[in-house]
C-alpha cells in the first residue's frame, strides 16, 4: 500500500470514530426518558450501556487499525 493511500485510510479510521460517537449521542438522545411518554429510566439505561460498549469496542478497534495504517504510511513495517 502506498504511504498516502495509507495515510489516509488512517484518518478514514479515525473519522469512523467520530461517526460512531456523534450516532451513539443521537441514540442517547433519542431514548431519553420523558414525563409525556416513550422509554422508561431502566430501559433507557439498559439502552446507553449496550449501545455504549459496542461503539467502545468498535472504536478502540479502529483506533488500532489507524495506528498501524499511519504506521505504515511513515515506513514501519510491524508483524502482527
């Protein structure tokens, strides 16, 4: 792969972040308990937990996927 095209993929990974972070604050939002209806406080912290370790885990995955692109993009080769 060449050092741009991996620089970019880098950043492509981190932009991924952002987007799972920014929907995971559309979702909390979203499923905030409200006096006039909807969810209730346990569902709604049952909701943000589950949601909340699931974009955990897929962000530190591409956090690690965009360390070793931009690892790549300056020249280290690392072996798995």
């Amino acid at each position: 792969m060449p050092p741009q095209l991996a620089k970019l993929a880098g950043l492509g990974a981190l932009g991924a972040v952002g987007f799972f972070v920014a929907l995971f604050a559309l979702i909390a939002y979203a499923s905030i308990p409200r006096t006039t209806g909807g969810i209730d406080r346990t569902t709604a912290a049952v909701t943000w937990i589950s949601i909340g370790v699931v974009v955990l885990l897929v962000g530190a995955f591409h956090v690690v996927i965009a360390r070793r692109l931009f690892d790549l993009g300056r020249g280290i080769r690392s072996e798995p």
